[in-house]
C-alpha cells in the first residue's frame, strides 16, 4: 500500500489562490509589547551557571521534547521536559519542540540560546492549515524578542538547531539530554559522527552524566522553588477541603472515586496547569492497591476513602499529599487503630527529617514503628521480634503490609531528581531547601488471610510535604488534618478546616 493510501486526507481544507491571498489579508499587526522577564527566569539563569561551571568548554543541548499523539491525529496536552523547564523557567505548555542550547564561548563560561518554532506571519501556510502548531488552531506563540525577553536568552529559530549543533564536530565536546527527544539525540549523534575519533558508548555515558547532573542539582530547592512547594500544597489543601464537602454527593451518585477524582482535577486545572501525577482516589479495599489510579469504585458509607493527589502549578512544580478519612466523618474502632498506628509512624519520620540525619533515616524511623504495632498486635510470624523483622538481609516481614518507602524527593517531578546515584539519595546527609515526603502507611488486602478479618480492606497512608530547615524541617502542608479527631471533624464540618 503506497503511503498516500496510508494519509487518506478527510479533512476539508481550502486551498485555492483566492482562498490563499484572502486568508492572507486583512489581519491587525501582533503589537503586543514585550513581556517583562519573569521571576522564575531570573532563578533559572543562576542554576544555568551552576551547569555551565561544571562543564567548562562543552556544548551543552538539553530539549523541551515534542508532542506525543493521544490517538490518531490528537496530542496529549504537552508538558516540556523537567530539565528543560528548570534551566529555562518555561513551564505549562510550552515550548514543544524547543532546545535550549548552552554554547561554549572562548573566552569561559556559556551563552543560553532558546531555539524554538517563532510565531508565523499570517501569510504562510501553517498560519492556517497546520493543524498542530498553526495559529488558527492553537493560537499565537511567541516571537523571537518576545521569548528573549521574557527569560533573558538569545533566541533563535528552531530551522538554525541542526548547524548550532555541528558547529566545531569533533573539535567541541557536545552532550544531550538524550531522553528528552529521540530526534534532537539524532541530530547530536550524527553532528558527533564526524568527528574521526568519535566513540559511541563513550558519547552515550557522556550524555547520562549531563542528565544525572541536572537531575542531582535539583535535590535542593533554591528560595523561589521553595515558595512554589508552599503554594502547590496551599493549593491542594484547598481541593482536598473541596473533595471533603463533595463525599455525601459522591456517595449519593454511584462510581465515587470518579466523582472525588474530578472535583479534585477541577481545583488542580483552575489554580494550576493540573494534577501533578494521576490522582489516586482510593474507597474501602482498593486504598490496599498503591497505585489505585482506575478510580472506578463506589464511595460508601463506612469506608476508609485514601486521596493521594497533588495540584501541580503552570511552574510545574507539584504537591504530592494524602489523607485518609472516613466517608461518613467517623472511625471505627479498628479504623481508627490503623490510623494512628500509621499517623505514630509518620510523625517519628518527621522527627527524624533534620539537617545532619541521613535521607534513609526517615524511613528507619517509620518504619520501626510500624514494625513495632504489627508485633504488638500479633501480625508477625511466631516468634519474629521487632528487631528481627527490622533485619535487612535476613527479616522484613513487616513490608507485607508496608512494601513502598517512606519518602521521596518533590519539585518539579513528583519524584523528582530520580537520576541521582545512590549516595547523593538513599545515603545522603539532609540539608536545608530539600524538599521531601514523609508518607508511611498499613495496608491490609481484603483477601489477606494472615490478618483479622476486621482488618481486611483497609488501606491507610498519611502523607506530607516537608522542607529540610538549618533546625529541622517545615510541613508545607500542615494546613490539613492529621489527627484522627481533627479529620473526623473535617469530614463533619463538610471540608471546613478549624483555625
């Protein structure tokens, strides 16, 4: 089958020369002034010297990536590379296809070039046909002083990427952020090839140590990041409020966690670009799956419902909370046992989450608690001691019921930093502006037969988003609930949290 066979055109397209020099005409100028340089741009200048200091005399190409389809011929809303969108202060939707370029100069140091695809004159083609990137379709882009302002780097158009990047092949050392987008990796390795000398894997291990650097950077979060985290988790707390005040109504209507997951992506899109990850809207047994995202269960009276769910701002930067409550404002017994057994566990991790302790301490001490309740209340095998399970090599029992770690780095990727070796993560020493999560958890299958009956089905996880300070830590969202009396008169109050 040829391949016009292939592109069958459906679509009813004008295309005559009258059709073209109409379509042309007519038009106001874009007059817009240009835009003043943002605050995110100014952070994102010092963290381009931090890279530029360390790969002295290299070209460094670090893309926003492309747009990926959905199905068929739609895209998925595009979400640029968190690299990317950290060096530049870019967030949202924006740039597909970009590449900030950081260009050695002679003389030390870099200059920043943002090579990205300017807003066309209504006279070409794409003004009108295209689809994907044309301005009748999806509105006007940036011009080229328009983006040179408003982040304070050269500009370029994208059409000049391919010889920005062979400039000097062979003579200049050039790295990618290869994962970003396979075609500009292509263009970098086919610049590369011509240099006689080149070697593959050695050019590839190059590249992982760029992405490993800048993912590693972010383990600390500069003042403005900081104030981001803050507002995300401000901004969450607040769908939670509303998550809270719609239960009856999620109750009422059948499917709830469909019901809770869309009032809490319409706080996320109104008050952010929207949720940072797939809200996990988890009632009764399927709070034990921990990564429920189906989101297709009912919400009943009497069940535990565990939302884990973050607003993530146009910055990109997104919360990552979770709070389990009780649908109709009160805990069993049994319930509540759970709760703060969980609830125990995680203020010990937060104890513990200060400057000069290890990132694995917070874990350590979670999870000694949650060892300790799961012996006293005689879930562990005969005659396992606390100490025994808490044994790396030759215990662990308890992790039947608590399989996932306590934290996480957060920032701009829920997980973020995820490309920093071990010792810059799991062995690292906390220092102020990490940003972290402290969420343990019990989770007791309902087809779990070495559990009480009473306990099967219910899935408990208590999470917060912390900041590392010079004397401990600050709860960014400590404006929630967290005790088991204060969420039960959450619920009741409808969502209204007590001053």
């Amino acid at each position: 089958m040829s391949e016009k066979q292939h592109k069958a055109e459906h679509r009813s397209r004008p295309n005559s020369p009258a059709f073209r020099a109409f379509i042309a005409s007519g038009w106001a100028e874009h007059g817009d002034p240009l835009p003043e340089q943002t605050e995110a741009a100014q952070y994102a200048a010092a963290r381009r010297e931090a890279v530029s200091s360390a790969f002295e005399g290299e070209r460094l190409v670090v893309p926003a990536g492309g747009l990926k389809v959905r199905s068929n011929d739609t895209d998925y809303v595009f979400r640029p590379h968190t690299a990317f969108a950290h060096l530049t202060g870019l967030g949202s939707d924006r740039e597909p296809d970009a590449v900030l370029v950081l260009d050695p100069l002679e003389d030390g140091g870099h200059e920043a070039v943002l090579y990205f695809r300017p807003l066309a004159g209504q006279d070409t083609e794409e003004f009108f046909a295209d689809s994907r990137v044309g301005e009748f379709w999806v509105g006007a882009r940036p011009t080229l002083a328009g983006m040179a302002a408003e982040l304070g780097v050269e500009t370029r158009d994208l059409s000049e990427l391919p010889d920005a990047v062979a400039k000097d092949a062979g003579a200049v050392t050039v790295r990618v952020v290869r994962e970003a987008d396979a075609e500009v990796t292509t263009l970098v390795e086919t610049a590369r090839a011509q240099a006689a000398e080149h070697q593959v894997e050695a050019a590839v291990d190059a590249d992982l140590e760029l992405s490993r650097f800048l993912s590693t950077m972010r383990l600390v979060k500069d003042e403005w990041e900081i104030d981001q985290m803050q507002d995300a988790c401000d901004a969450t707390a607040d769908a939670f409020d509303a998550v809270v005040a719609e239960l009856p109504e999620a109750v009422r209507r059948g499917r709830g966690e469909r019901w809770v997951e869309g009032v809490f992506g319409l706080h996320a899109r109104h008050s952010g670009n929207g949720v940072g990850y797939d809200s996990i809207c988890a009632a009764g047994d399927h709070a034990t799956t921990l990564h429920w995202i189906r989101n297709t269960g009912e919400v009943l009276d009497g069940d535990l419902l565990l939302l884990d769910a973050g607003v993530e701002l146009d910055s990109l930067f997104t919360a990552d909370v979770t709070r389990t409550v009780p649908v109709n404002g009160t805990f069993t017994q049994i319930q509540r046992k759970i709760y703060e057994a969980v609830l125990e566990a995680q203020e010990a991790g937060i104890a513990a989450a200060r400057p000069g302790n290890k990132f694995s301490d917070i874990h350590a001490a979670a999870i000694r608690v949650i060892a300790t309740r799961l012996h006293e209340w005689g879930l562990l095998p005969d005659g396992v001691t606390v100490e025994e399970t808490l044994d790396p090599e030759h215990g662990q029992q308890h992790r039947r019921w608590m399989v996932h770690g306590t934290s996480h780095h957060l920032g701009l990727d829920v997980h973020d930093c995820a490309l920093a070796l071990r010792e810059d993560y799991m062995d690292a020493e906390l220092t102020p502006g990490m940003v972290l999560t402290v969420e343990p958890g019990l989770y007791f299958k309902a087809d779990d037969l070495l559990v009480p009956e009473e306990y099967r089905g219910i899935g408990v996880r208590i999470e917060d988003d912390i900041v590392i300070t010079e004397d401990g830590c600050r709860n960014l969202s400590a404006s929630l609930p967290r005790t088991a009396d204060d969420v039960e008169a959450w619920v009741r109050a409808g969502g209204e949290r007590s001053a």
